[in-house]
C-alpha cells in the first residue's frame, strides 16, 4: 500500500505545513527551553534535565511517526527527540528506526515507498488529532530530588553458598551456545537492516529520477 504519489516536494510540503499549524506551539516552547535554560537556572529549570525527554508514545507506528516529524523540527530540538527515540524505542529488529533516523530523504522515501501506508492512512490515521495531542504532551524529565541510600555493608543471607549450583562444563557449554545463537541472531539482524537500506537508496533515486524528469517536462512546456 505504497503512496499513489512520488512527488518528494509535494509529501515534504504537506509535512512542513502540518507541523506548522498543529505541534508549533510545543516545539516552539520545548525550544525556548533549551534555549533559556544556560542563562536563567532557576528553581523551575534546575528540576528537568533538557538532555532527556518524557514521550507519551508507545505503539510502534507512533514511534515511525514520529521519528518522519522529527525532521521537520527546530534544530535546537530535533536532535533531542532522535536522540531519545534512538535510546527508548524498542522492539525493532528490521531496520526502520536505523532509515528513518538517518534522514530526511530516506525517512520520506521509506514512508512512500516502503511502508504498509498510503496517503489517506498516514494522514488520516497516523499524523492525526491523537498523534498532536500525545505530541503536546512532551516535556523534559524531571531530575529525581530523592537521596540515595548509602550502601551499609549489610547484606541479608548467605554470600558464599554453592548448593545446588551446575558444574563449571554445564555452565561452559551453555554459554558458548547461547553466545553462538546471538551471534547468529545478530547477523540476521544486519542483513535485515542492510536489505532495507539497499531498498530505501533505490526507491529514492528512483524518486529523484522522478522528479528531475518531471522539471524537464514542465519546464519543455512552459
């Protein structure tokens, strides 16, 4: 279910106006914030930590959606946002968080090309009110006011016992196995992302070749 569309500029456009209308009221304070917060430490700003910050997100197709926003972000913020979705979003093996993070282009290509979503899905089912509502509800964490407990040295039961414990060549053989399954899960993980890069470099040349052909076109009849 790939977009009807291959205008890059039209996709981009439609993007750069939504943000505009519906999230810059909270980029534009959470930029502020980050702009504010090295000249004016006061008691409000000393709570939150503008390194980190609180998403309301948690289905996978919030985060793809989320992850395309982020490029049409300010700056002074955009890079806290991938940085946090780089750290907190899980669960992804296939590649996509890896495309959409590395840049604009491929993180439209993707969308276009390579996602289950056409043009009425994302921006009737995914780039919609409850995406602005969760959206505006980002904020920066708060830093924790509680005191850690020092460490007394005491510690309940017993520290040295070994009943019941494998021998040492059960332990050997289960680690070796285990370090050999990962090993080969990684690798899979590698192809997979690779395959999709491959795929997402082609589509966008594909959309460029596109576009240029189209330039051609309306520039030969005008």
């Amino acid at each position: 279910m790939a977009f009807k569309s291959t205008d890059l500029d039209l996709i981009d456009q439609q993007l750069w106006k939504f943000v505009h209308n519906e999230l810059s009221e909270t980029t534009e304070s959470l930029r502020q914030l980050v702009l504010d917060s090295p000249t004016q430490l006061s008691k409000v700003t000393m709570k939150f930590d503008f390194t980190r910050m609180n998403l309301k997100f948690s289905k996978d197709s919030e985060f793809q959606t989320l992850a395309i926003v982020s490029w049409y972000l300010p700056d002074e913020i955009r890079f806290l946002f991938q940085m946090e979705l780089s750290e907190t979003w899980r669960g992804q093996s296939d590649g996509v968080k890896e495309v959409l993070l590395t840049s604009k282009d491929y993180a439209l290509t993707w969308l276009m090309r390579c996602s289950r979503w056409n043009e009425s899905d994302f921006f009737g089912n995914h780039l919609n009110k409850s995406f602005c509502r969760k959206f505006n509800l980002t904020e920066f964490r708060r830093i924790s006011q509680k005191k850690v407990q020092r460490y007394s040295g005491y510690c309940r039961g017993y520290q040295d016992t070994n009943r019941g414990a494998p021998s040492s060549l059960r332990r050997e053989h289960w680690a070796k196995r285990s370090q050999l399954e990962e090993e080969q899960r990684q690798l899979e993980i590698e192809m997979t992302i690779s395959s999709l890069f491959t795929r997402v470099e082609e589509e966008l040349q594909y959309l460029i070749l596109e576009r240029e052909m189209n330039w051609i076109i309306s520039s030969f009849l005008s």
